[in-house]
C-alpha cells in the first residue's frame, strides 16, 4: 500500500487530503521512486483551484506535485540504465509526486549527486528546466541586462543566478523585504508596482535588453516600453501575452540539458537554490497556502518518511 494527497474536487487547500492508493506499477519506460522530498509550485495549486480546468469539473481523484527527488524501488520494462537502490530526482510522470511512491520515465529523472540532499535536488527540476528554457528563448548573454519580474522566485532565482554566471546584469523585481536576499544573489533589487519603469530605467540607464516576467502581474506594457520590442520579452505567467504580442514561453523542454549546464554551477557554489520552507506530506495543505500567498524565498519542500 502506499498514501498519496489526492483530491477529489477543485477548491482551496482544505481538499487536499492523504489518502491510501494502490502501490503504483511502473509502465514500459517508467521506474517506481520511493518518495524522499517534492518541490511545492505556484502551478499546483493553480491546478488544484481549477485555473487549467476550462470549467469542465474534476474528471476523477487527482494528485498535485510535478518534481521529486527519491529512491528507485521498481523499474518497468525497457528500462535498462536504472536499477532498484539508485538516488534520482526529476519530473512526475503523473502530477502526484505527492505520496509515498510515484511513477516517472526513466528518460525523465537524473542521478542524484551526493553532495545534494533530497530536499535540494527536488527544488531544482522545473526551476532549472523553465530558466534555462526561457534565457535561452531570450537570448540572454554576456554584457547584457535582463529585467527579471519576480525575481526572488523559484523560477526568478534560478533564472537571475544563472544569467548573472552567464555574464549578464540582472535587474530583479521583488517586494522590499526581499531587496537584501536579490542583492546577496548578484541581482539589482527594484520594486514592483506603480514606477516601475522609472525605477528601472534608474537602475539600468544602459538600457534594458531582455524581459523574463515570472508575475504575471499586468507588467508586459512596461516590459515593452523598457525594451522597444516585444520579442525581447517572455512571460511564463502572463496569459495576455498574445494581445501584447508577447511570447508565453509554456512547453518544457527536456531538462537533461538544462540540468548538465546548471548543476556543475550549484556543484561550484555559483548558484545556490534556497529552500524557503519544509513541510511533512501530511501538511501538504498548508504547503499550498504558503505558495499561493507568495513573498518566498526560494521554494517549499513536502518531505516524505522523515
Ligand atoms: N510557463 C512555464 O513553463 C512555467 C514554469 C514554472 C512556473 N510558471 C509560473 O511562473 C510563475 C512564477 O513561478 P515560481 O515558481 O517562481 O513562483 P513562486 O516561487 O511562487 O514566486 C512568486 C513570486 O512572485 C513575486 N511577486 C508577488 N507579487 C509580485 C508583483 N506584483 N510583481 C512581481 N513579483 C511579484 C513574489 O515576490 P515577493 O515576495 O518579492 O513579493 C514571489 O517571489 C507562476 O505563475 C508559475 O505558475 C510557469
């Protein structure tokens, strides 16, 4: 037997409940992990509440967690570069990393590093992939400022370290109590809201090359008016983008590439992903209320069997 959070109709966080599941059986391509440590995302509970839904209801009990970092405990057929016993972390293969077990494709999960904990190495799948995926679209590269918006989130972290180890000046949006945090991680601290645009030109008076928008908060007209050009803004969060002529970068790539570029950086000590909370399976809800109330610093961790 194995337990899982599951839930059974969209709401708030109050219908996340840890429930006993079938063990899962890994498919052809797929292992099983015994679940150590899973990454909480602003997308899971924008699943849970619904938002990706289009209206239609819950088609049946759902699960929520989309990166973890385990054990293998059972490989499927066709599987032959994993075995039983070996530490890997990487994306679900059902959005229900939040269990005991879970299924992912072996093509999908990577072995963990020793001198990465579980809790770490289950922080860094979908921040790693989106800021890799995004400062690529985006061109980013030595000598030039990027303008990151939410900077002192997962994704804005990673994505404002791994610029400024690509040699780029990083602009970094965040409320004040989060100014000192950006500073420490190489970014220039400006805060969101009415001025925005001002303020950065203040900050970046050579201009503004590049626009990463991890809000979504309505900032794609300033984004523009900073960089002349829409195509030299991408959001990952702002469903207007289309009227704006911007790019909503939305598909993941494979993270093999994005993670063999970054975790030798994290090896070195150049980036650094901090972990902002840790809570027990069981408190998953509340997991969910910290990440939908936002102001983290870093990300939040559900632990499993500790
Ligand atoms: N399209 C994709 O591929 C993809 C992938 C991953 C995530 N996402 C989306 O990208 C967004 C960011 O994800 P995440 O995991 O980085 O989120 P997160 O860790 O929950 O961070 C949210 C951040 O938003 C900041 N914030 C709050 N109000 C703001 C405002 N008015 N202006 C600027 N920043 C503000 C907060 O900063 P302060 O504490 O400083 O206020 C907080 O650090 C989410 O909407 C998520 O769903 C998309």
């Amino acid at each position: 037997m194995s337990q899982a959070i599951r839930y059974t109709d969209y709401g708030d966080a109050d219908v996340l409940q840890l429930t006993d599941v079938p063990l899962p059986e890994p498919g052809s391509g797929q292992v099983r992990i015994a679940v150590k440590a899973v990454g909480v995302n602003a997308l899971d509970w924008k699943i849970r509440k619904g938002f990706l839904s289009e209206g239609e209801p819950l088609p049946g009990p759902s699960g929520t967690g989309i990166e973890l970092a385990g054990i293998i405990d059972a490989v499927g057929d066709d599987v032959s570069q994993w075995k039983a016993g070996q530490a890997v972390f990487g994306r679900s293969a059902t959005g229900g990393a939040a269990a005991t077990h879970d299924l992912a494709g072996a093509d999908e999960i990577f072995g963990k590093p020793e001198w990465l904990s579980f809790e770490q190495a289950a922080a860094l799948p979908v921040a790693v992939e989106t800021a890799y995926r995004t400062l690529r679209q985006l061109g980013v590269r030595e000598g030039q400022t990027l303008l990151v918006h939410a900077a002192a989130g997962g994704v804005g972290l990673m994505a404002t370290q791994l610029a400024r180890a690509w040699g780029a000046t990083v602009i970094g949006t965040a409320g004040e109590p989060n100014h000192a945090f950006l500073r420490e991680i190489g970014a220039i601290p400006v805060t969101y809201g009415e001025g925005l645009t001002e303020r950065v030109r203040s900050a970046a008076p050579q201009g503004i090359d590049a626009v990463l928008d991890g809000s979504g908060r309505g900032v794609l007209p300033d984004s523009i008016a900073l960089t002349g050009d829409p195509e030299k803004v991408i959001t990952i969060a702002d469903l207007t983008a289309a009227e704006h002529g911007v790019r909503f970068s939305a598909r993941p790539g494979p993270a093999g590439p994005a993670l063999e570029a970054v975790l030798p950086l994290i090896g070195q000590g150049r980036i650094h992903m901090p972990i902002d909370s840790v809570y027990p399976l069981e408190k998953a809800a509340e997991a969910h209320r910290h990440s939908e109330n936002g102001h983290l610093q870093g990300k939040i961790i559900l632990t499993v069997g500790q």
